[in-house]
C-alpha cells in the first residue's frame, strides 16, 4: 500500500536518545507529511509525537523492508 498525506503509521529508530520519557526505539504514533516515491521505494516525511504531547519531525523516512538496516523506518500499524 502507498502512503499519502495525513496517514498516521509507526516509526521506529535505532537512535531513542531523540525519543525520551521511556518509550525506546518504539513504535512511535507519527503523521505522514510528505511522501517521496523512489520506484519500489517510499521515502516519507513524519511529525512523530513522542510520549506527553511532544513532537519531532524526522525527514526521509523508509518503509520497514527498505529502511531497517537504517536504524530508522516506518510501518503501518496492526490491524485489530
């Protein structure tokens, strides 16, 4: 499935020192901004709100498939 504006999806990130208030490496709830499509790829901009309201924005974000050897990627959340 392709992305677009105003999804929410999960971030997930190698790096929790920008992510605080016990949360780790996620799944962080985040809004899609901005998508960029590279072939098979999708690039996409996030707002990702961190635990108490907070929100960071991470830039050039990959699909999970594409983007974990990065220590940062997206997924879509589970279905219930």
């Amino acid at each position: 499935m392709t992305p677009t504006v105003g999804r929410i999806v999960h971030f997930y990130t190698d790096n929790p020192s920008k992510q605080t208030n016990g949360a780790g490496t996620g799944p962080y709830a985040a809004l899609v901004t901005q998508v960029f499509s590279a072939g098979a790829e999708n690039y996409v901009n996030l707002k990702v709100f961190r635990p108490y309201g907070e929100t960071i924005d991470e830039g050039c974000v990959k699909h999970e498939e594409f983007g974990r050897e990065d220590g940062r990627y997206w997924v879509w959340p589970p279905r219930e």
